[in-house]
C-alpha cells in the first residue's frame, strides 16, 4: 500500500510539473497577456500557477496596476487636449525660464 501512495505520489508530481509552468515561464505569459490574447491552455496553466504562487499573483498585479495607470494618465491627457485648454504664453514661458536661471545670468 505504501508502495502504491508513493508511486500515485510520483505520477502527481509529475502531472504538476508538466502542467504548471515554472515562475519564470508564467511572468513572461502574464507580460504577454497584456499585449494579445493567449491561447486558452496558456490561460489556464497561468491561472493554475496563479493558484499556488503568491510571488507571480503580486507579479500580476502590480502589472495590471501599472497599465490602468498609464491608461487613466492617456486618457487625461486626450481629455485636456480635446478641451483646447491653452497653454502658458510665451511671455509667462520666458519669465519662468529667466526665473530658474542662476542670479549673475539674469
């Protein structure tokens, strides 16, 4: 009987190896994903991965974070652009220049 458990135990961990992919694999999928879709095995080994490692998971998340930054930061600046609010005048533009310039080159 012991036999058979370490023997079932093998066959599971070698399931497991050939279906989780290693740490290094999944965070290269994850960036991936970001850019296409991925084919639904590769979404299902990164969600099974995703399930065991916390490491990857904060990975992924700070990922996802980082885009819908840059995407709220894209979609201000469209808005601020469409609205065809002006921008400093070039008399304000030099004043500020004269003002950040060291006191002898005034």
């Amino acid at each position: 009987m012991a036999k058979l458990s370490t023997f079932l135990k093998k066959i599971l961990r070698l399931l497991m190896d050939k279906l989780m992919p290693s740490c290094d694999v999944v965070s290269r999928m994850v960036s991936d994903s970001l850019d296409r879709p991925l084919p639904l095995w590769d979404r299902l080994r990164i969600h099974l991965h995703l399930m065991f490692c916390r490491f990857c998971t904060r990975y992924r998340r700070q990922l996802m974070a980082m885009r819908n930054m840059f995407e709220n930061n894209h979609q201000k600046e469209e808005a601020s652009q469409a609205t065809d609010q002006p921008g400093l005048s070039d008399s304000a533009r030099e004043r500020i220049k004269q003002s950040l310039l060291p006191p002898e080159d005034h």
